[in-house]
C-alpha cells in the first residue's frame, strides 16, 4: 500500500492467523492498510496476529471461518466490508493440503480440498466483486507442486492448485475492464510449522530449489505486497513463483 494515500486501504486475507497467512496480514499492515483474516480454530494465535496488526497502528479483525463452508465465506467478505466500509485486496492463502498415493485418497479427501483450495477463492471473489473499486486487487496463493511435481502423493492437491491457476488468468481476463488485478503467488518450500526448513525432508526438498534453501514466510509475503501495492498495477492474470527455482 502507498502510505501516502489520504484513504487507508483494507485487505481480507483467508487463513491468515499462522505461516505464510499470518507474514502477509503482517506485511500488508506494515504498509498501511487495516487488515482482516480468518482463521479456522486457534483463537489465541488469532488474537496475537490481531494485537501485532494493532501495535503496527492499523485496525484489525479476527473471524473465525471455515473455508470449507460457502455460506461463512461469504459471511466473512460481508463483515469485512461492514466493518471497514470498504474492501480493497483480496488474498485467497487458506489451503486444505492432504497428500497421499492416488489409491489411498478417498472423495471425501477430494471433496474437502477442492472445497478449500478451489470454492473458497471463487466463493470470497464472488462476494468481494460487489465491494471492490477500480484499483482492487485479487491474490491468490498457489504451490510449486502445481509448477513441478517431484514427489509422489501430490496428484490431489497439485490439481486443486493448478485449477486455481487457471480461474486466476480467466478471472485477470474477466475483471481487467473493471480496474480489478488477479494474480497467483506460488510458494515453493517455505519454512513453517507445517514444513519446517529443519524437517527430516529438508535437505531432499531443497535439493529441488536453485538457491539451495527454504523461504522465509515474509519472502512470499513480500511478492504478495507488491501484486496489493501501487507497482503491482499492471500486471494482472500472472504467476510469481516464490520457489527459489523450484520450476527452473
């Protein structure tokens, strides 16, 4: 966000109160927006991204929803905007992430991670239309296993992921007359709780990446910052890998 401009800007980030999520809230915060985030269950890391959010002087909201339910999505994107009376920048990061061999996985995995990963994105999009201006933005958080897929296990969530990819660049098509940018950040290994760079796969994982180790959460933040920010305007529909070369 341009902390010059007279109106602070408000931005929803989904799944928001740890790892990548919470990095983004932060950052998006830092550069002068208030900012909002769900999250599905811990209320005391929801409230510790909530106070840091406030120490940094902006406003903040915690709400609880599940990104498998349509209806609490929806309810989430209305909240936000009754609360801030706008809504600026969407960032679409809660993810399902349930992996395992092809045979193994039931529809009710399938059910569940398209539920999160695809229908809560075009859900929270659909109920932001009517609340974004011209200059609104749209994030979308992707994975490198929708780029390069080098281990097995990821067919499900590598296909929830690359569908996001696509309803990123039709949606970039769709909203470009309005003013609206839609864009794909796609982590690479990043270092979480649930994917730390100390893990017993690290060193194989990283193997796969050019620089040789993990991301940082703020790394991704970063590139989300900048598709949010002013010198984001002009690019819409595309992806930034944040993989450190993972799809090189």
């Amino acid at each position: 966000m341009d902390n010059n401009q007279e109106i602070t800007k408000t931005a929803l980030v989904t799944g928001g109160s740890r790892g990548i999520g919470a990095a983004t809230v932060l950052r998006l915060a830092q550069d002068g927006a208030d900012v909002a985030f769900t999250y599905q269950s811990n209320h005391d890391r929801a409230r510790e991204v909530a106070r840091q959010v406030e120490a940094l002087g902006r406003r903040s909201l915690a709400i609880q929803a599940d990104g498998a339910d349509p209806t609490a999505m929806r309810e989430a994107v209305g909240r936000v905007a009754e609360t801030f009376g706008r809504l600026d920048v969407l960032v679409n990061n809660a993810a399902a992430f349930i992996v395992g061999e092809v045979g193994a996985l039931t529809l009710d995995d399938y059910e569940e991670t398209m539920a999160v990963n695809v229908r809560a994105p075009f859900v929270a999009t659909q109920a932001a239309l009517p609340h974004l201006r011209a200059g609104g933005r749209i994030v979308n958080i992707g994975s490198n296993a929708a780029e390069r897929a080098v281990f097995p296990g990821f067919s499900l969530y590598a296909a929830s992921k690359s569908a996001l990819a696509g309803m990123t660049k039709a949606l970039g098509r769709e909203l470009g007359p309005r003013a609206i940018t839609v864009n794909l950040v796609n982590p690479g290994p990043t270092d979480t709780e649930l994917n730390p760079a100390d893990g017993p796969l690290a060193a194989t994982v990283t193997g796969f990446t050019a620089l040789g180790h993990y991301a940082r959460p703020d790394d991704v933040a970063a590139a989300v910052a900048f598709l949010a920010g002013p010198d984001g305007r002009y690019l819409t529909g595309t992806t930034v890998n944040v993989d450190g070369g993972w799809a090189a």
